[in-house]
C-alpha cells in the first residue's frame, strides 16, 4: 500500500508478515541487511513491542504523533518479524501524524512497516504522483495524502544503554531532542548500526554538487535565500527558511533530475536545526558518507 505521512509517502506492509516484508524489500530493491520501521498508532502499542524506558518514554510524550523514530529493545519479536528487524533484537518504533496514516493504523491494529516508496538508492517521493512513479505498480492500493508537509525522513535515536544516540538526522532538531533528554551521544557512521546512513542514499540520476556558489553552464540549481528566479533554478526557500527548504528537498532534487542536466549544484545550507538533517541527505545524495 502507498501511505502518505508527514515526512515521506511510505510502501507500507503488515510488520509481522515476513512474506508482505519480503515483498516491500523486493519493490524497493533494498539491501536485506536494511531494518525497517514499523508505524503503530499510538505509544501504548509501541510500548507492548519494544522495551520503553523513562527517556523513550518522554521523547514519546514530546514527539509522537511526530517525526521521531526510537530504536529500542525489541519486547514482542512476532509483532515485527525478524525479517523486518533485519533479525536484530532491537526495533525501530514510530507514532506518524499524518491523518490518512492514522487512520490506517487505527483500523489495522498492529504495527505497519512502511520505508520510503522509493525505490532503493533514489530520493524519497514526497508528493503522490512522485511516490506512484516510483513503486506505484508494486502496490495494490495508493493513497493520496497531498505532498508531505514535513519532506524529510523522521529522526532516528537509539535508546539503549547509555547516552541516547542520534542515528539519522531528521525532522526533529537535535537542540528538541537534547531539550527532553539532555546531551545527546555522538553520531557515529557505523553503518551496520543504522544502515539507512549509507553513503548515496537519496541520489538523483544527475551527479550533486554541493556547497556550490552558483551554478556550472548545463547544471540544474537549487538555490537557497535570494537568488534570481530563471531556467534550472529551483529555489529550496526564497526567504531563506529551513522547514520550507525540507519539504521542498526531495520534490526538486526530482524535478531538477527530470530536465536530465550535467549535474545538479545545491547552495550551501546553513548546518543549524533542520539544516543539519538536509545537508545530512544532500551529502549521501552527492556521495560522500556524511
Ligand atoms: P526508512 O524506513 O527508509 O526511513 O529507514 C529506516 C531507518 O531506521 C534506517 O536508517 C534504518 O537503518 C533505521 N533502523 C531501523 N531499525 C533499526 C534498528 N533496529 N537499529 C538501528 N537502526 C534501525
Ligand atoms: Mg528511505
């Protein structure tokens, strides 16, 4: 099924049926190693399947419905099949905020897992008809939520022993997350821990440029803050805002591809609250391990 939520249209699949699990990895194309997160309703049914301690417990308070995924302790190993735990014993848990992927959850029950519906490797769509393009054949129903409002994937942490750890950057800061939980514990790219930090992920076909000044003749550019409007030119936020600037990322990092350019230069993106999780994506996109 293609699921709109606020970060990115997902494909999503019963969490606890390996052969609907095995069925998403193949659409996707994605590497099996790949744990993916499974979407429940609400933090009491997150709480029967992984292990929440106090901190899990208060980010879940702050942020769910939300962009927060939490890894934790797996508690229940049949609702989220091994499969799509990549057979850790630890689980990736979120509450989404989306209405349509509410809804889905309510009726359904149990726990929904539902990566990116891109196919792996490639941006993730972040408007229905992008998200059709890329797996809508896969899918036997498609639901059209409108473009995400967040853009950007949720924010991964671990919650285990000691410091809570950020694994993926997303579309809660890290200052929001450091507010309920204190210093968080540095990032580390070890890959097999949060595989989804693997270097050219979210790569267009064109090849990115990054931390570009202006544009080469023949490339496509995304501008960031002022910049004349014109052929090629993909303004992430004329005024210069970085939530507009995430949820813009995705769709013309596409668009821009589909112009089929030399290449794509992005502006530089200030490293501050959301930019941290844009320059995170624009970096995997441009192929360099962030
Ligand atoms: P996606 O579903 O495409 O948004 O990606 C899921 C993200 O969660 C990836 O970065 C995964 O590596 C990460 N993830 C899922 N399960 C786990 C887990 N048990 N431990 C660590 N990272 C996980
Ligand atoms: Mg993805």
């Amino acid at each position: 099924m293609l699921l709109p939520t606020e970060t990115v249209y997902g494909l999503g699949a019963d969490a606890s049926n390996p052969a609907a699990v095995a069925a998403i990895f193949e659409a996707k194309g994605r590497p099996r190693f790949n744990p993916l997160i499974a979407h429940v309703h609400d933090a009491e049914t997150a709480a029967r399947i992984a292990a929440l301690d106090d901190r899990a417990l208060a980010l879940a308070a702050a942020f769910w419905p939300g962009p927060l995924t939490i890894v934790a302790p797996v508690r229940d190993t049949a609702a989220v099949c091994d499969l799509a735990r990549a057979g850790l014993d630890t689980v990736a848990i979120r509450v989404p905020g989306h209405p349509l992927s509410r809804a889905v959850l309510a009726a359904f029950g149990g726990p929904v897992v539902a990566p990116s519906a891109n196919r792996s490797g490639r941006p993730s769509p972040t408007t229905f008809d992008d998200a059709v393009a890329e797996t809508g054949d896969k899918a036997a129903v498609a639901l059209d939520g409108g473009p995400c409002a967040v853009g950007l994937e949720s924010t991964v942490v671990a919650v285990l022993d000691g410091p809570v750890r950020l694994l993926r950057p997303g579309a809660v800061t890290r200052a929001q997350l450091e507010a309920v939980v204190g210093p968080l514990a540095e990032a580390d790219n070890d890959a097999r821990r949060s595989p989804g930090r693997l270097a050219l992920h979210y790569a267009p076909d064109a090849p990115v440029r990054i931390e570009a000044a202006a544009p080469e003749p023949g490339e496509a550019f995304l501008a960031f803050g002022d910049w004349p409007a014109g052929e090629g030119v993909f303004n992430l936020s004329p005024s210069g805002d970085l939530a507009e600037a995430a949820a813009n990322l995705f769709a013309f990092l596409r668009a821009a591809d589909r112009a089929k350019p030399a290449g794509i230069a992005v502006a530089p993106i200030p490293d501050e609250g959301l930019g941290e999780a844009i320059n995170d994506r624009l970096r995997r996109a441009a192929g360099f391990i962030g």
